[in-house]
C-alpha cells in the first residue's frame, strides 16, 4: 500500500506471507525537502539487517518504484526464509 502523508512525504506499507497466511507487516516513509530533490527513508521498521540503505543509494535516487518494489523484495524473501526454517517438516 502506497499513500500520501502530509508535506512531501509518502508512506508505504509491506504486507508479507507465508504459504498463503499473513506474517507482518512493515512500513516506510519516504520524505523529500521538495518535489524538486530526492527522495530519503525518514524512518522504517524494515529489520536492521536487510540493506535499506544501501538500496536507497542505489535506487531510491533515480527511480522511488523501483526502490519500493525491491524493498518488498527483500522483505518477503527473509519472511520466506524464516518461516521455512520455522515451518514443520511432514
């Protein structure tokens, strides 16, 4: 989920799954000075781990979709890899 918050800001929600059930969800703001300058991640709850920033540099400053696809990207390939060291084996 993608919105708008207020002044040069957009929020954008995650929503993650495992074998069709829902795990958790994240968030992301992204902010700019003004619609003339870049955007930058304001805050997130995106886990410590994963390279936020990174892909901020590498994306975020040429194309914001593609930041917020490989963002979600990334979070639902660590739930996936999480869950099937937690999901029972049959």
């Amino acid at each position: 989920v993608i919105c708008c918050l207020e002044g040069a800001r957009i929020g954008i929600q995650y929503e993650t799954s495992f074998a069709g059930e829902h795990c958790e969800f994240y968030h992301c703001v992204l902010e700019s000075k003004s619609f003339l300058q870049r955007m930058t991640v304001l805050e997130h709850t995106v886990p410590f781990f994963l390279p936020i920033r990174e892909t901020e540099n590498d994306l975020l400053s040429s194309n914001a979709m593609k930041f917020i696809d490989h963002v979600g990207d990334l979070l639902q390939a660590y739930v996936d890899r999480r869950e099937q060291v937690d999901y029972p084996c049959m």
